[in-house]
C-alpha cells in the first residue's frame, strides 16, 4: 500500500488581534489572571467568514506543495464552525479554491477535528481510492461565546491551517493513530441552544454560548490525549524518546505543560504557540505544524507525535513521519480582504449583545 505524505502545508490568521489588556476594557480580569491560568496573551478576531480563512489556508498548502486545485481528490474541513450547515462549508472552500474534481464534506470532531481528518484522509490515500488529499482545520469560536463569562470567553481565537497528502512509496506520513470519544459528559463543553434539539419560534432570542467546565475538561483531556499518546507510541514499538517533535493541541499551556512532563521531553522539542493565538480549536494543530516548519524545527526523516481533545468529548493522538521535504515548493502571495476594524471593533457588538441576553433572562 502506498504512504500518505505531506507534500504541502499552509495557515492563515487574520490581522485583528485581541490582546489580554483589550478584554481588561470590558471584563473584570487582568493580564496576569488569564496568562497563569492559561499561557495566552492574545488571540486573533476574524473579519471574514470560516471558508474563507480556510481556503486561504489551503492555497498556502497546494502552493507549498507545488500543486493546482484541480488536482485534488478530495477535501476534508475539520470544523465546529461551518459557515452553513446546509450545504457543507467544505463545499465554499472548493468553490473558493477551484478544486473542481474533489470531492469535499466536513468533519465535526471539535478540537480533534484535524487530527481525525489526518487519519480518515491517510487511510483513503492507504486503500487505493484517493491519491492527493487536503486536509484542512478552521474554526471560529468566539463567535459562540457569553463575553459575560470570563473563563471562558478568554480561551478562544479564530484562525485555519491546512496539509496536502500525497500518495507515496516512501514510508512517511501518519504512520499510526488512535482516535476515540468520551461521552459521558459531553455536556461539560457544548454549545448552548445553538442546534435543532431548540424549539423553532420559542423564545427565540440569537443567544446561545459555549459551557466550558474548566477542571472536569482538563482532567478528560489529559487522561483523553495522555491514554491515546501511549496507545500510539505502542502501536510502532517506540518509546517516547525516539519521537524528535511534540505538536499538542494549543488548549491550555497546563495541558501542555502535564503532557510534556508526562513524555518528559525537553522545551526544544514541543511546539507552544498558545501565547500568540488561544484556542483556535481544530486549527490549533496545523497552525503550529506550520509554524514549526517555517522555524526550521522539522527535519527529514522526523518523528512527529500530535495530540488533541475537544468537545464530544473526543480525543486522539498520531504519530507522523516526516518525509525528505522541509521546505515550500511555491508560495501563495494572496492575502486575507482587508479590514479597517479593531478586534474590539470587531467584538463589540457580541459583547453587548450578550449583556443584553444576560440581562433579559435575569
């Protein structure tokens, strides 16, 4: 069987940045509360839509690649935040990047949501049945959140980041994986009255938020990422040691910071970007893998172990090895539509709005 090798890589964060101090303006935190607590000093606002970072994202990855659009095969969106249920977000970022032979669907793992679309899209490559594949994780977040609510409206950013598989004879790409869900308390981190299981026409108010159990989920998801981890490296009979680049899911700097003691691997080798960006949810992943590339951090021939949790509550964890190319084939020189509006600006409206929805239900 072939291997599924990534050929082409890309992110994209829009330019409005919500700093610590900024959110100091309306709530009642500070710059050192949110820093100890989570490693974030500020988080990116969108001005555009979720397809729209995410096509940006993935013309960066088919330029790095050295690929056209029309080559594809098919595109996995791993997102919470569709544009559009109806028809898939996906189908907007083929439209947007003219892979008109693709096939496209999105993928609702959460935070996960890269990771399961790295295993589904490698196993397509694996069988035979698609030959270049791009995966792609975009999410939006703040746009569900009660800025009322200081532990958690604090957590998120929006951004994308995409890869292009490629089918190889080489061994290199995912070479092993473990993927589950722990649903007995999904409810711990959900989006409120934000799908049909609400009642059409009652009390109909565009409120809903985002419950966010900070110490049940932490505890989940080191046990989530930590058993997935160990499962993984088991699978390839290698010990943690062996494994050259740490890439977890940019959650909370004390996730990162347990996992990394657990592996016992050195700063050098795990990525943390969290600072820059927040949470950007299922594009914390190829957003850092991106970055690790750009600071010359991979190596040919690198083992790369990544692990993520999100809501559902699911989780996983693979192992990918790096092939012999660390660098871009091309770069795409296209840039986001510019925007005259803070991050403030930008959030303002959801700020009060939310107040307002507060302050009717009390």
């Amino acid at each position: 069987m072939p291997y599924a090798n990534i050929t082409g890589w890309g992110k994209c964060l829009p330019p409005a940045i919500l700093s610590n101090q900024d959110l100091m303006t309306f709530l009642d935190t500070s710059d050192e509360w949110i820093q100890s607590r989570t490693g974030i000093k500020e988080r990116r606002i969108s001005h555009v839509s979720t397809a729209t970072l995410a096509s940006l994202a993935a013309k960066r990855a088919l330029a790095a690649a050295g690929l056209e659009a029309a080559e594809l095969d098919m595109i996995i969106l791993g997102t919470a935040c569709a544009d559009t249920l109806i028809p898939n977000a996906a189908s907007a970022v083929q439209q947007s990047i003219g892979a008109v032979n693709a096939a496209v669907f999105d993928l609702n793992a959460a935070c996960t949501g890269f990771v399961y679309g790295l295993s589904m899209a490698t196993g397509m490559i694996r069988s035979g049945a698609m030959k270049k594949v791009l995966v792609i994780g975009a999410d939006r977040i703040p746009y569900f959140l009660d800025y009322t609510l200081r532990d958690v409206c604090v957590l998120f950013g929006d951004g994308a980041g995409a890869v292009v598989l490629e089918a190889s004879d080489a061994e290199c790409g995912l070479l092993a994986e473990k993927l589950g869900c722990d649903s007995e308390d999904r409810d711990i981190l959900m989006a409120r009255d934000a799908g049909t299981i609400r009642e059409r026409f009652t009390e109909v108010d565009g409120f809903f938020d985002v419950n966010f159990e900070g110490p049940e989920i932490f505890k989940r998801a080191v046990r989530g990422m930590g058993g997935a981890i160990t499962n993984v490296l088991a699978k390839l009979s290698l010990e943690a040691e062996q494994i050259d680049l740490l890439v977890p899911h940019q959650a909370n700097i004390r996730i990162i910071e347990t996992l990394t003691k657990r592996l016992k691997a050195p700063p050098e080798k795990v990525v943390v970007n969290i600072e820059k960006y927040g949470n950007t949810s299922a594009a914390t992943v190829p957003i850092a893998l991106c970055e690790a590339l750009e600071a010359g951090r991979v190596k040919p021939g690198d083992r790369i172990l990544t692990a993520a949790f999100g809501a559902g509550l699911t989780w996983g964890a693979a192992v990918i090895k790096w092939g012999e190319r660390v660098t871009p084939v091309g770069v795409c020189d296209e840039e986001l539509p510019p925007s005259d509006k803070t991050a403030l600006d930008l959030l303002m409206p959801w700020v009060e709005g939310c107040r307002a929805a507060v302050a009717a239900k009390s």
